[in-house]
C-alpha cells in the first residue's frame, strides 16, 4: 500500500470515529509505530487532525477543506436522500447547473439512474465529467479554470466568464455550513463566487445541503436564503429554520 492511500485510509477512520490510536494503526496497517506517527504529523500539517497523545483526534474546524475521495464518503445515505428528491423535479430536456460538490455528484447518479432524457449539465466537476463520460443523449459542459490538487474541482475568473454566459432552469449548490442569522458559507473565496454565479445563472436556484452542516459556519460567505428558492435537505430542520425559510419564500423539501 502507497504512504498517500494509508494517510487516506486514516483520515477516512477519523472522519468516522473522530480519534484513532497509533498501536491500533500500526497493527492494522503492517508498519511500524513511527510510521504511523509520520502519517499523522502529514495530517496534522494539512490540518485535517489534532495529534494527541498515543494517537490523533479529527479537527472540527470547519474551514478545512477535505480531499474529495474523503468528502464524497461522508453521510452517503443523507447525500443519496437529497439526490433522489432533486431528481425527481428535473425533466427531460432540462439544462442544469451543478457545482463540484459531493452531493452534486450523487444528483447526476440519481439522474442516470431514473434515466432522465436529453439533459444538458453546465458543472466545474470533474468528477462529474468522469461519471458522465459515458451518457451519450445528454449534453455536459465543463467549465475552464485553475484545477485544484485533491478536490476534482475548476475555480477562479476564468470558471466565472464560463458560468455567466450560460442561463439554466436549475443551479444547484452545496456548502459547508448553514448558520440561523447567518446564511449559507464555504472555506474558499473562489468557491464560493462560482457558487454564487451558478445562482445567478438560475431560474429556480437549489441549495443542497444535508442535516449534519446546519447550525455550522464556514470562512466565507456565499449567500443568504434570499438567494435561493429552494432548500433540499435530509432530515426535517429544526422550526426555527423552518420559520426563516418560510419568511424568505423559501421552499424547504425533505423527507417525510
């Protein structure tokens, strides 16, 4: 096994259990303790863990963006929920927008998987272009832009340019975090303005959020629930975010 997929194989235990111990490792992976040590000193550096002693915790801060192969593994049933209920509003023929989340990428498996007709996905995923590859009655536009190491994802001035020349029945984005009183955040500037992009590029404008991101906040602001006009979710929010979204004329869908 490569140094780079056991770091990963670590960091996907701590997402899951939140702390992991050096002895425990060691024994499971076949190295030495100090190896183990090594592998979380490079997490710890990235800042995706805290080192404590005899092992490591996950750290909580929520401006640290995860690499995608973690991300997507993250709350699968929730993020399948949200994809199976956005699914069925979109039409044969329809033109959407999606961003580089990892929902996003659940929503075109949904899709494909109800064997919608003739859609045309305008995205800055390329983990979206790799599942798509293969769908030959759609229409899938990738976006220019910087690439950014370990996300799959196009960001910047020129992903913007691309994005606003478009106009689709549907954007639909994710974030990290939704905050009462806040609005709806991300960890990165460049992120966050090709999502707010996508929004303008829409006419029913989707925030894809699941359950365990409410009442969490981000570095940066992406919008507030006056940008949106529908929240898709996994779980019924608590009133008080029911309330705001009803204030706002905002739509919230969930499971019932």
């Amino acid at each position: 096994m490569l140094a780079i997929e056991r770091r990963n194989g670590i960091l996907e235990k701590l997402q899951v259990e939140r702390r992991v111990v050096v002895s425990e490792l060691s024994q499971f992976y076949d190295v030495s303790d100090e190896t183990i040590r090594r592998d979380l000193e490079k997490l710890e550096t990235a800042g995706y863990a805290i080192k404590s002693y005899g092992g490591a915790v996950i750290n909580e801060n929520e401006n640290i963006d995860l690499p995608f192969n973690i991300r997507k593994k993250h709350n699968i049933a929730g993020k399948r929920i949200i994809a199976d209920l956005i699914s069925d509003t979109i039409q044969d023929g329809d033109s959407i927008m999606l961003d580089a989340s990892s929902t996003a990428v659940y929503i075109v498996k949904a899709l494909k998987e109800k064997e919608k007709k003739n859609l045309t996905i305008v995205t800055n995923s390329v983990e979206i272009i790799i599942e798509l590859q293969e769908q030959e009655n759609w229409t899938v536009i990738l976006t220019g832009g910087i690439a950014r190491a370990n996300t799959f994802v196009l960001v910047g001035t020129q992903t913007d340019k691309m994005l606003a020349s478009y106009r689709v029945k549907t954007a639909i984005i994710s974030c990290k975090g939704l905050e009462f009183g806040v609005g709806f955040t991300d960890t990165d500037e460049l992120h966050a303005q090709n999502k707010r992009t996508m929004l303008d590029a829409g006419k029913q404008k989707i925030l894809a959020i699941d359950s365990s991101k409410f009442d969490k906040s981000a570095f940066v602001i992406v919008g507030a629930l006056k940008d949106v006009s529908q929240i898709v979710t996994d779980q019924k929010p608590k009133e008080r975010y029911l309330q705001a979204f009803a204030e706002a004329g905002v739509t919230c869908t969930y499971p019932v």
